[in-house]
C-alpha cells in the first residue's frame, strides 16, 4: 500500500510541476534564404543580378537579429555558372546559424 501511494505521489508531482518531469520547451527558429540569383552582370528586364549581395546582406544581418537555430537557402545561389559564386558564399557565411 505504502508504494503505491509513493508511486501515486510521485506520478502527481511530476504531472504538476513542469520543473520536475518536463523541460521548457526549446523555440525551433529557421532562418530562410530564397534564390538569391546573383550574377555579376547588367540588370536585364525585371532581374537586378547585382542588387542580390544587398539583398542578401539584409538577409543574413535580420537572421542573426533574431538569433535562429540554422538557416535555410533554397534555390540557386547564383544565375548561372560558379564564377559568381564566391561573393555569394562570403556573403552567406555572415550568417551566424548557417554552415557552409
């Protein structure tokens, strides 16, 4: 009798109390970066190849504001070829949550 109202006890204080059975829980943040597509080339109708480093600048500086766990790119970094690769890689690598 004595170890089931232990057992009981227990059960409840556990159930009760969020220090004793269970943590806090921990806030998941995603940072998201989408198809930067920068090239180092003249704007051609509606696409500012160049205005992407900016872009991406403000980006990364608002992801490390809000302190995320990593962060996402989708899409293609640059618009064609890797020869404008390496500006985009440097500019990325500002973000403090993700791992290039």
């Amino acid at each position: 009798m004595k170890i089931k109202l232990l057992i009981i006890l227990l059960l409840c204080a556990l159930l009760t109390d969020n220090s004793l059975g269970q943590q806090k829980p921990f806030p998941l943040k995603i940072g998201l970066i989408a198809d930067p597509q920068y090239a180092y080339q003249d704007t051609k109708g509606i696409r500012y190849y160049s205005n992407s480093l900016s872009k991406l600048y403000a980006a990364t500086t608002a992801i490390n504001t809000a302190q995320v766990n990593f962060t996402v790119m989708v899409g293609d970094p640059v618009d064609a070829g890797t020869k404008d690769l390496i500006p985009t890689l440097k500019m990325s690598r500002r973000a403090q949550s993700i791992g290039l």
